[in-house]
C-alpha cells in the first residue's frame, strides 16, 4: 500500500466550479507550511511566501495558472555553512490540460535516460495533467520556488579554508595507486 503525498502548501483550486473564465487568487504560506517547505528543500527558512495568480480558463478544459510569486529565504552558505539571505522571484506560468494523462508523464527520474534533447524539449512544453478539474496551485509554486532559488548559495567574500586548498594539491601530488597496479602487470607478463 502506497502512502498518499500530502503537500506541505496545498491550496486545491476546483477549475470545474469556477465562477468566471478569469480568477485572481492571492496565496501567502503560513509559518508552519513555509516551516516544513524548508525542511523539505533543506533550507535554513523560509521567511515569506506569497503568489498572486490569475487562472484562465478555456473553452477547450485547459487551464493556465501565472502570476509573480515572491520568497524571502535563508540557505546555508555552501563554503562556510554560514547563513545567507535570498530574495526569490519568479513568474509562475503553467498551462493544465484534461486531454494529458499523468501515465504519459515520467513518473521517476530513470524514464528520462533515453530521451534526446528535442524529446526533452517537448517534454517540458507538454501541459500538466489536470485530473477533476484541480489544480494544486500551492505545490506549484512550492514548485516554482524551488527551481528559482539559488542551487549554490555562497556569502559575499566567502572562500575555501586553507586547510582544503592544501588536501586539494595534495592529492594532485599523490601517485595514483592504479599506476602501480599496472606497472606490476606489465611486469608479470613480461614474465611469461
């Protein structure tokens, strides 16, 4: 039995009850949702999180989701671990669709091995799988952030201690024991 994956911000929007063809939505993360997102991404915080999204509707049942999302985060610096503040922006842009099904969507990483470049190009441009008409518009711009943020924060003026600059031209220094092994097998065959 498979555990079902609740979002840390979940915001459920029903397209399919949707007054108007044009809906503005403002979200904001409360301190326990942006709490556990950083936990999730392996931040240090997550100060704010806010998005104001319009969804459009169309008449053929897609659905597109876009707006500015804003976060205000703290990341360990990769250097020194030291903390280091972040304002993340984006705009969220995500076009849903009832006519994608999630079994044509990769479901683990292992899937996208063989695809070529323009496969993975189509790839990305492909709708989302709108299924009952929902949109989980909080996961996507959990989503959206996690993308945006700096993959390697770093603290203005932060460099490597010297004591790793040095194991570094040590070990360009050390003879690669691999060497030895093929000098001995040189040696054996000649042997023979």
């Amino acid at each position: 039995m498979s555990k079902k994956y609740t979002p840390e911000f979940s915001r459920i929007v029903n397209t399919e009850e949707q007054v108007s063809k044009k809906e503005k939505i403002i979200l904001e993360a409360s301190a326990q949702e942006r709490a556990a997102l950083a936990k999730r991404f392996e931040l240090v915080s997550i100060d704010s999180l806010t998005a104001e999204l319009t969804i459009i509707a169309a008449s053929n049942g897609e659905v597109t989701v876009r707006g500015p999302m804003h976060a205000q985060i703290v990341q360990s610096c990769v250097t020194t671990l030291e903390p280091v503040p972040e304002m993340v922006e984006d705009e969220v842009k995500v076009l849903f669709s009832p006519h994608v099904s999630e079994e044509d969507m990769p479901s683990n990483p292992d899937d996208l091995e063989d695809l070529s470049e323009d496969e993975l190009m189509a790839l990305l441009d492909q709708p989302e799988p709108l299924v009952d008409g929902k949109i989980d518009v909080g996961e996507v711009v959990s989503q959206f952030l996690a993308v945006a943020m700096n993959p390697y924060p770093r603290k203005d003026g932060a460099e490597l201690p010297e004591a790793a600059l040095i194991d570094d031209e040590a070990d360009e220094e050390r003879p690669n024991p691999f060497a030895k092994l093929a000098g001995l097998k040189e040696q054996l065959e000649k042997k023979k």
